[in-house]
C-alpha cells in the first residue's frame, strides 16, 4: 500500500510538471496575440459603410441567403417583407429543394436524395463524387435491418450497384457477403458494423457538401461563424 500510493504521488507531480510547462507555452501564445493584435474591432467597418440603400440591399441578400441555407425558410420570407428585398425564385429554389431533401435524410428517408443524385448522376461523377453509391448502400443496408424477409428486395436492389462495381467492389463484396447471415440477424454477425448510425450523419454531410459544390457554394455559407 505505501509503495501504491508512492507511486500515485510521484504520478501526480509529473503530471503537474507537465502541465506547468504547458500552461508556460500556452500564456506566452497569449500574451504575444495581444502584444500584436488590436483587440478593438470597430475601425475594420467605416461608419457609414451600409448607409447607402444599394449596400443595405446587398447586406440584406446575403444574410437571406444565409437563412436559406441554414434552412430557416420562415425567417429569410419574413426578412425579404420587412427589408423590401425581393430574392427571384430560381434563387431560392434551390435552397428550398437541398434543405427538403437534408430533412428527410434527417428522418432516415433516402428516396428524395436518391431521386436527386439519379438526376444529377453525370455532374455527379464529374466530381468525382461518392454520394449516388453511398445512398444505394444505405438503402440496401436498410433491407437488410428489415430481416429475413427482405432477403428478395435486397436482392433485386442489389443491381443498383452495377454501375460502381469497378470502384467499389470491396464495399459490394461485403454487402453481398452480409446476406449470409440475414437468418440469425446482422446485428448478431459479423457485420453488425453496417448498421452504426453516424452512418445517417455522415450521408446529410456528403449531401450538403456535393449539392453546394453542383450550385457553386462553399459548404458553409460565408456568414456562418465559429
């Protein structure tokens, strides 16, 4: 016991070593962006920079679009009545359909993106994009979660991967091969891995990134702040 907690002690001030000399390094950090930054911020904006009604609308559009894109559709309408600012409906049309879509995805409803991504299949590959398959195997590890009784359906749906059998054929030969033990149920196999449920997260993610790529945005919208 009295070498145990010598031990524990001698841990605990090297650990405390430690970490005095890392706290050293951190305030020196500190300490220099103070040194050579200017904490006020007020002068980087003139004064009079939105007093002219061309850049009030301009502002005005650009946090419209943000609310777009942040999928807050109520709040952006409300906005365009109370600033005046009309935004033309081939704008936000597309706004309206990424964040549809990024709802059902939220609901584990992968048809609309799926119907999506068909329709946008050549733009698509010319991204180089993943998006069409990871949705065919989301879709198809669905069926299997339904059991046996989806054995056919998954099947049938298997033939949605023919056209990515050149580039994924070591994801195709692993959903194939989970066929196999559909009888006793995948989360009892050696596959249970294909039901982890960030899988959800990550497909509205690819989602987001490829359908602002196709429209010519970045990921996040310029007004977004961390």
């Amino acid at each position: 016991m009295g070498r145990c907690c010598k031990n524990i002690k001698d841990t605990v001030q090297r650990l405390a070593s430690s970490h005095k000399d890392i706290h050293g390094s951190v305030s020196k950090v500190g300490k220099a962006i103070d040194r050579n930054f200017d904490a006020e911020v007020s002068a980087v904006v003139a004064e009079n920079m939105w007093e002219s009604r061309e850049r009030q609308k301009c502002l005005s559009e650009s946090i419209v679009e943000h609310l777009y894109r942040q999928g807050m559709l109520s709040v952006a309408e409300d906005l365009c009545q109370e600033s005046g600012v009309v935004i033309d409906r081939s704008m936000k049309q597309p706004f309206l359909e990424l964040n549809r879509i990024l709802e059902a995805l939220r609901m584990q409803d992968l048809r609309p993106a799926l119907e999506w991504a068909i329709a946008n299949r050549q733009r698509l590959l010319d991204l180089n994009s993943t998006l069409e398959f990871k949705l065919h195997r989301l879709y198809f590890i669905s069926l299997l979660n339904g059991g046996i009784g989806n054995q056919v359906e998954a099947l049938r749906y298997a033939r949605h991967f023919q056209p990515f059998a050149a580039h994924h054929q070591r994801d195709i030969q692993i959903l194939m091969g989970s066929l196999v033990y559909l009888r006793h149920g995948i989360e009892n196999s050696p596959y249970r891995n294909l039901l982890e449920t960030n899988q959800w997260t990550e497909i509205c993610n690819i989602f987001t990134r490829d359908a602002c790529a196709l429209l010519g945005l970045s990921v996040e919208s310029p007004l977004s702040v961390r």
